[in-house]
C-alpha cells in the first residue's frame, strides 16, 4: 500500500511552477534573470521548515582570446537547510540556470499535445526543480520525516561545469549519507544515468615571437603553429578510456606577420580516474615538448571539473533502493551508463552515494526541442518522496 503522503502531491501546481519559472530567462551569463529567479525559488522553498540563504558565486577566471584572464560573473546559488542538527542527513541539488542565453530565439512555451510541453529549461532542469520542492512537501507529512535532515542546493552556473559552486557542492556533501540530483531522466522513458565519465576545460595561452613574414620570417615563433602541433599531439594521446576534442585555436594577425600569441581551447572525457591522472603527466610532457621544439613559452588553465563517477558498491545501494520504490509505485527503473557529467560526479568524487537523474522525464535537452513529459512531475515526485522517506526509516545507513 502506498503511504499517505504520496497522495498530497498535486501536479497541477507544480505544472504552474514550472511555466512561472520557465518564463524567466536564466541563461547562465543573465545576471538579472537568474536573481530574478533565485528571488522566487526562495519564496517557494521558504514553504520548507528551513533557513533559505542566498549564496555569493565563488570567484572563477576565464581565458580571453588575446589569451588575457579575466574574472567571469555568475549568480547567487540559492541553499535550504532543514534539521541541520540531525544526525542523518542527505543532499538534494539541483540548477537554475539553462544553456539559452537572453538573446536566444527560443524563449516561449509551446504544447506539443495535451502532454508534452516544449520550452527552454522545462526538463532540463526547472521540472526538476518542482520535483524537489513537491517531493520535500510531500515527505514532511511522513511519519519519518523528523529522523532526517536535508539541504538542498540549487546552484547558478551548472551549465558552465559549476566552477563558482564546486566549493559549495563539496561542503555540502560532506557527511551526507546519501545525494539526490534532479537532472532530467537520460531517455525519455525514464531511465536513469548510473557510472559517468568525467569532463575537464582547458585553455592554453602560446606566447611566440612575432616577426615579418617576408624580411625575417626566421627570426619569428610563430604560435598559431605551435598550438596546432599541440593540438595534433593531444588527438594522438587519445585511447577508448579518455577521448580528447582540440575545440578552437584562436590567434594570429595580418597574413605578413608571424603570430606570436594564440589560445588552444579543448575537453577531455576521461572514463576513469586513472585516465584522467595519466593524461595530466602527457600533458605536462606534450607542453615541454612543444617549447622545446618552438621556442615558445605554454601557460595552462583550467583542469578537470568533474571527476570520473563510477558507481562502487553504496552508490549501487542508492540505485538498488530507487529500483525498489520504483516497484512499489508500479514502475519499472532501468539505469544505463552515460558520457554526459553533472553535479552528481562531485557528490560522488566527495566519496558520497548520488542518483544524479532523479528528475523529470523529457528530452532534447539544450536544443528549441527541448521538452517535459508533464505526467512525470507527479511521478518523480512520489518517488522521490518514497526514496527520501524510506532512507528517513533507515535505508542507506
């Protein structure tokens, strides 16, 4: 028999959440929508028996085309905490801010049928916020809900890879039995993301020599060839456990100059943490090589953001448990690993179980097609509710 609770849930309301909160352009850079929002997801957590603060972003540089850092602006995260002197508590994150930015064409609602809601943010990941906030509404009238205390974070720069909430995440985490992140589901049928690879940006600034083209070429270093060449050896260093993508060479003047700055921007996707630490000891070396046979001096930045996530035996606990409510509500969970990243891959680098697609089910996610199946706002709700519920009883110890 289903708990009680679960029957308080009302997807209508948070269908109207959601269009509220959708309507509001929260494109990572727009500083004023996303305080707009922080203001009204406030409101509706402060419904939540909890302290609602409003967090400063932590500073983050980034790398110019001239290959100049500067300081990047981002956002407020918005942080609940609830029973923070329980001795049981678990973490519920989630993020404000989309991929759209201001000026993007796509900005409007649109329903696809009487159940599929087209719109920027609506699976991807403000759905995923009405979860949260329903699914805690809801597990506050359980009979359990004392024994257990929550935070909730919901950060501003998610989509940039939360290098102004890193520190937040992880403080957050830290003594958490158990994690909760609301992306939306990896299909559209509902199945969850399990093990992850990781994700690292970096930027290279090549500093060269310039030189004219035609009365002394050879008295020039040029940088734009120097990053190619780093470009081409970082392809190379590329094997099934890391893939490495060379994304943007930038530099270079007038055609009878020898360029003597440029700036090599590229990801790495490493599937495990190994990968991720042999690569950095090839990089190191590929660097030297490239001064070495150039004559030109590399600066890097950046690095890995979020770690590889596999999933060891008490995040397989977490997914078992899903998997179990999951039966009890009637639904058949299903899990399938996944390259894309998350907040969830610095729960678990924090050494804590995390379920990282615990949100709605849609798809096209970071496209105009973006979409919510609207009936699993309820659905993911009760079974957050029951998770969180059953974890108050005494699973996940």
């Amino acid at each position: 028999m289903k708990p009680d609770f679960l029957s308080t849930i009302n997807q209508d309301a948070m269908l109207a959440q959601v269009q509220q909160w959708c309507a509001i352009n929260t494109g990572t850079a727009n500083l004023a929508g996303l305080a707009e929002q922080a203001g009204v997801l406030a409101d509706a957590f402060s419904s939540l028996p909890g302290e609602v603060d409003l967090v400063d972003p932590a500073p983050v540089t980034a790398i110019a085309a001239d290959g100049s850092e500067f300081e990047k602006p981002h956002g407020q995260h918005l942080v609940l905490r609830v029973r923070p002197q329980a001795n049981r508590r678990i973490l519920l994150t989630g993020h404000m801010d989309t991929v759209f930015p201001k000026d993007h064409s796509f900005q409007d609602q649109t329903w696809l049928d009487d159940e599929v809601l087209n719109g920027p943010g609506v699976a991807d990941m403000k759905g995923g916020i009405a979860v949260i906030l329903h699914a805690l509404t809801a597990f506050e009238k359980s009979p359990a809900a004392s024994s257990l205390g929550y935070d909730v974070m919901l950060n501003s720069d998610e989509e940039t890879g939360s290098l102004a909430s890193a520190a937040l995440i992880e403080q957050l985490a830290a003594g958490k039995l158990a994690a909760l992140t609301y992306e939306p589901a990896a299909l559209p049928d509902g199945t969850f993301a399990h093990a992850r690879g990781g994700s690292g940006n970096y930027s290279v600034i090549v500093t060269g020599q310039s030189a004219h083209a035609g009365r002394n070429p050879e008295d020039g270093r040029n940088a734009v060839v120097a990053a190619a060449d780093l470009a081409v050896r970082l392809k190379a260093m590329q094997t099934p456990d890391i893939s490495i993508n060379p994304a943007k060479i930038e530099g270079g003047a007038a055609n009878n100059v020898v360029p003597d700055h440029a700036v090599l921007r590229f990801n790495i996707r490493p599937k495990a943490p190994e990968a991720a630490e042999g690569f950095e000891t090839q990089l190191r070396e590929a660097i030297a090589a490239i001064e070495a046979d150039h004559g030109v001096s590399l600066h890097l930045h950046g690095g890995v953001t979020r770690p590889p996530k596999p999933v060891d035996e008490k995040a397989q606990r977490l997914f078992d448990l899903v998997k179990s409510c999951g039966a009890e509500l009637g639904e058949d969970i299903r899990w399938q690993s996944s390259g894309g990243v998350c907040d969830g891959n610095n729960i678990a680098a924090c050494g804590v179980p995390v379920v990282d697609t615990m949100g709605v089910r849609g798809g096209s996610i970071h496209s105009p097609q973006e979409f919510l199946i609207v009936p699993s706002l309820s659905e993911r709700a009760r079974l957050s509710a029951l998770v969180i519920h059953r974890i108050a009883e005494g699973e996940m110890h």
